[in-house]
C-alpha cells in the first residue's frame, strides 16, 4: 500500500470534514424566524421576549456578526474542545454528549455481537449448499429483516418479551438486562445486511485455488470451510462491518426512542425538538467526524488486508 | 408492460410476490377511500379502543377512530410521499451526475466532495435535522429526505457517464456537432436509465421506513393525520390494552417495503444477472 494513497485519502477526508463543520454550523441558519427570538420566547414558556431581552441574548451569542466571523469563533472553540451550552440546561454540551455516548456504545457493540452471531452462522451454511433450503431461508429472512421497521419490532419485542414474558424492562438503561431487547432490534436489521455479505464473500473463497487444493487433499468438508475458507472470507466482512456505522446511528436515534434510552439518539431528537442549537451541532460534528474517520479507516484497512485492491476505484 | 418486464416477473416468483404487494399499495391508495368510506378522523369517544369485529375490521384507536380507515387513509400519504421524495432524488441526482461525469475538471472534482459531505452523515440523521430545523411537518419530512438522499443517484449516473463518455458512439455524435445536452439526452441517458431505475425501486421502500420512521418521531405528520409511522406512536401508550394498534401499521410497512425490495431485487436480477442480491447496496 502507498504512501501516497493514504496521504490522499487523509486529504480528501479533511476537505470533508471542513465542509461538514460549516454545514454543521450553517444549519441553524436555515430556520424561519430569527434563532433569538425562538430560543427565548421557548425559554420563557411560549410567551414573546421583549426586544431588549432579545437583543441582549443576540449581543450575548454573537448573532449579530456576520456569518464568516460567527462560523470562525465558533470553530476555534470547537478545536479547544469547547462546543458551548446547552440553551435550556445551560450544562456544557461536551459534558452532555460524554454522559451519554457510553450507552450508545453499548447498544452498538452489543447490536455488532447480535448481528455477527445471527449472520456469520446463516452466512456460511447459506455458502455452503447455494440453492438449498438454508439459502433460500436466509435470503427471505434478510430481505424481511432489511424491511422491518426497528420501532415496530422494538414493540413487538417489548410486547412479548416485557409484557407477557416479564423477562426484561420495558425501558430506560443500566444493567446488560436493559441492553438485551434494544440491541436485539437493532442487531437484526445489520444481520440482514452482513448474512448476505459473509454469503457471496464466502462463495468467491471456496471457488478459490487453496480451497481447491485442500479439497483434493482430501480434507474434510467442515475443515476446509471453517478453517480455509472462512478466515479468508472474513476479510471483507470485518471491514465493510466498520460501515455498518451509520445503520448504527440511523438505528439508535429511533431504537433509544422506543426504549427511552438515554443515549446520543435521544439527545439529538430532544435538542432538535427544543431547538436547543448547540446541542444539535454538538452531536452533528461528533457524528460527522466519527462518520468520516471510520469511513477513511475501512477504506485504509481494505487496502491493507487485501493490497489487491485497485487504488483508484471509488466506494461503492 | 414491456416484454422484459414480463420475463422478470415470469422468472422470479419472488419479484411477483413483490408486485402483487407494490400493487395492493397502489389499490389500497386510490380506491381504498372508495371502497371503505369511513372517516378516518371522526372520533367517537364511546367506542375507544375496540378490539378488530365487523364493524369496525381493525379495530378503534385511543379516540374512537376507525383504524382501517386510517390505514388506507395512510397508503395514500406513505405512497405519495414516497413517490414525490423518490422523484425529487432521482432528478437532482441525475442532473447533479450528469454536469459531474460530463463537464469533469474543478466541476467534477467540486460536486463530488459536495456528495462527500452530504454522504458524510447517517441518512436519517441529517434528515431528522434538516426536518427539525425547518420544524415538524410531512411537508418538511418530504424535503428533508429529498435533500438527503439524491447522492447515491449522483454516483451512479456520474459513474456510467465516465464510462459511456469516451466510447465510440459518443465521440461520434459529438464530432457530428451534436450538443452536450442533445448527446446526454439521447446516448447518455438511455444507458443509465436501466441502474436508476433499480436504484429508485429500491429506495422506494427505504422512504417509506424513513418517513414512517420520522413521524413515529414526532417531525413528520402530526395527529390527527393517519400516517403509519404517528398511528404507531400514539398507539405504543395501549401496548397492553390493544395490541392492535402498533401492530395494524407495523405489518403494513413491512409488507409494502418487502414488496419495493422484492421488485428492486427482481428489477436488478433481471437487468443485471451477474450482480449479487441488492442486499449489499444497505
């Protein structure tokens, strides 16, 4: 792998990134009505500020300078860490986002380990007998599964699980027992999606030449697809998991709404319904550099563990 | 219906399972009204939340409303929307494409970090922003996903047009004198045209789960209309009492999704036999 490909890459995800601080800071400014007047008259319980209290807050938040100069100073703040306060609880939203990212990444990882538990299994016996009952159950439980709304088998889980079955909690976060149904939910729907992956990437390895050859070793069956085929196989599937991460963030924003789950998701929605802009810009960069960065480290990573990659080829 | 499209629901028995759904969609959204007239809005109070029985098939919801009604009531708002946003996407994509593949260059090389960037976060996040910031409303939503979904149509024409760009034909008619856009329209177009299309078909079903998804959210539809995604989310507080009310508008957003996947997959099968199933694509 060069040097240069990677140093490319870094660049292009800078240029991105640049973009996505000035789209991040720029939403606000796509509202209807002036952004002071709403924060307050919210702030104050729906009744209208005078416009002296308006024009403090203005002066107070530099909404008056131009978009340039407000975007500049927001920026270098944000490049010493400091994202400023939340409009209602007046906390610091970094300290907000770090109390609640932890429990989203729980609901990640734990979705991550439901996922690869369903998928690799249906995958590789999928791989194993193409045309066979395995593979046609897989592939209509992965179209089914792509389908489902997670709000809806969310429910559908609380409804069984919580509510006849008593087995869980309803809702709310703590202990693994609250990670159970949520992680189920959104685990399932990535499951669709890596089933089918860990499928067609395990068919192109057991056509290969080594698999060949071991079979003609005479090996058994089992040993040459658990031991040769599928570490190989592999490969692609661990990379192209690390783009899973926006299903990730799509899943959690509606998953920790149906188990109320403290979480960035919930965060996100309750800062966009307050309009509390901080907070939404807040969350909005943390995701959009997490999204960037993880994009440029698969594509880095894919490029290491396979070199036969073509450099020049686009994502799909 | 053109032979092809024949032959592809004749080959896959799949495909056909999603054509009949997409069609009872496309029914239950025209004639449903018609065929089953009660209001969807009308409440009465004295008949709260009874259990599906003939008179009313689906049962009533937390206000007396009829939920069949509703439901068909909501066909009409899943499909629309899902059409006009899909639309949108596909026309912006394709123009955004287009000049990218063709005029190449800072153009190309601008529009496509623009593409970067919006590509650079989660769908239904930006969305739910973008539809936030605006403030809650179907008509908001459907801008929303308008907005945030166009690139994957950018790539792709963009895609095809460096491909097609430097072949025979194309250098041909340019040497022939024909315009940039007479050459787009009529060489083009057509050879990109087929992967639009499947790409469309499938995005149908993603809208439909991301409108749903939005309202259920509390940004798209607000009560009293009947969208699905706003029926399940008022009936998630009668879990226990009716179990009907989640589950009437879970089963028919599943049902009409699975059908524009079904169809996108069969679509692309046909056009594209060596492709593996879409699945990938999510």
């Amino acid at each position: 792998m060069s040097c240069h490909f990677v140093l490319r890459r870094v660049a292009t995800a800078l240029i991105v990134l640049l973009g996505v601080s000035v789209a991040t800071y720029g939403m606000v400014f796509l509202t209807p009505g002036d952004p002071a007047e709403t924060i307050l008259s919210q702030r104050m319980g729906g009744d209208t500020p005078s416009e002296a209290a308006v024009e403090e807050f203005r002066q107070q938040h530099g909404f008056d300078d131009p978009f340039v100069v407000q975007y500049a100073d927001w920026m270098g703040d944000v490049v010493r860490g400091d994202l400023g306060t939340s409009y209602y609880s007046g906390r610091p939203v970094s300290a907000l986002l770090w109390s609640r990212l932890p429990n989203t990444i729980a609901l990640a990882a734990a979705s991550l380990v439901v996922a690869l538990a369903i998928s690799l299994p249906a995958g590789v016996m999928s791989a194993a007998n193409p045309g066979g009952l395995t593979d046609y159950g897989s592939r209509i439980g992965a179209l089914v599964g792509v389908s489902m709304p997670n709000f809806w088998l969310g429910y559908l889980l609380i409804i069984v699980f919580s509510l006849q079955l008593g087995m869980f909690p309803v809702a709310g976060a703590g202990g693994l027992e609250y990670l159970v149904l949520p992680a189920f939910t959104l685990g399932s729907g990535m499951a669709a999606v890596i089933t089918r992956l860990v499928r067609s990437s395990m068919l192109d390895v057991l056509d290969a030449e080594y698999v060949r050859t071991a079979r003609s070793k005479g090996l058994r069956e089992r040993i040459v697809v658990y031991k040769h085929a599928l570490r190989n196989a592999l490969i692609p599937v661990v990379t192209i998991v690390g783009l899973q991460f926006s299903y990730v963030l799509n899943g959690a924003v509606i998953v920790e709404a149906v188990f109320h789950r403290p979480g960035l998701g919930t965060l996100l929605v309750d800062a966009v319904f307050a309009r509390d802009y901080p907070v939404v810009q807040g969350v909005t960069l943390v995701v959009g550099v997490v999204f960037v960065a993880s994009n440029l480290l698969v594509d880095v990573a894919y490029r290491y563990l396979d070199p036969r990659i073509d450099l020049g080829r686009e994502r799909p | 219906m053109s032979s092809r499209w024949r032959r592809v629901i004749a080959d896959n028995r799949l495909g056909a399972v999603g054509g009949v759904l997409v069609v009872a969609l496309v029914l239950a959204a025209l004639l449903g009204p018609a065929v089953y007239p009660p209001d969807p809005t009308e409440q009465h109070l004295t008949e709260r939340l009874q259990p599906p029985s003939a008179a009313h098939p689906l049962g009533t919801d937390e206000l007396g409303r009829d939920v069949l009604a509703r439901l068909l009531a909501g066909a009409r708002i899943s499909l629309g929307v899902a059409v006009l946003v899909t639309t949108v996407r596909v026309l912006l994509g394709t123009l955004v494409g287009l000049v990218a593949g063709y005029a190449g260059g800072w153009v190309d090389e601008a529009l496509m970090r623009f593409v970067d960037v919006v590509l650079a976060f989660p769908g239904i996040v930006l969305a739910l922003i973008v539809a936030g910031v605006l403030g809650p409303s179907l008509l908001n939503v459907t801008l929303a996903l308008a907005v945030v979904g166009w690139s994957s149509y950018a790539r792709l024409v963009r895609g095809n047009v460096l491909a097609v760009k430097e072949r025979g034909f194309v250098s041909a008619a340019r040497l022939a004198g024909l315009s940039p856009f007479g050459i787009a329209r009529r060489h083009v177009l057509p050879n990109v045209m087929g992967s639009v299309v499947v790409l469309a078909t499938l995005d149908v079903g993603g809208v439909i789960l991301a409108t749903a998804g939005l309202s259920f959210l509390g940004l798209g539809a607000q009560p009293p209309t009947p969208e699905w995604g706003t029926m399940l989310a008022s009936g998630r507080n009668y879990l226990r009492q009716a179990w009907w009310l989640v589950n009437v508008p879970g089963v028919a957003i599943v049902l009409v999704v699975l059908g524009f996947n079904l169809l996108g997959d069969a679509a692309r099968d046909a056009l594209d036999p060596r492709e593996e199933s879409t699945l990938e694509r999510l």
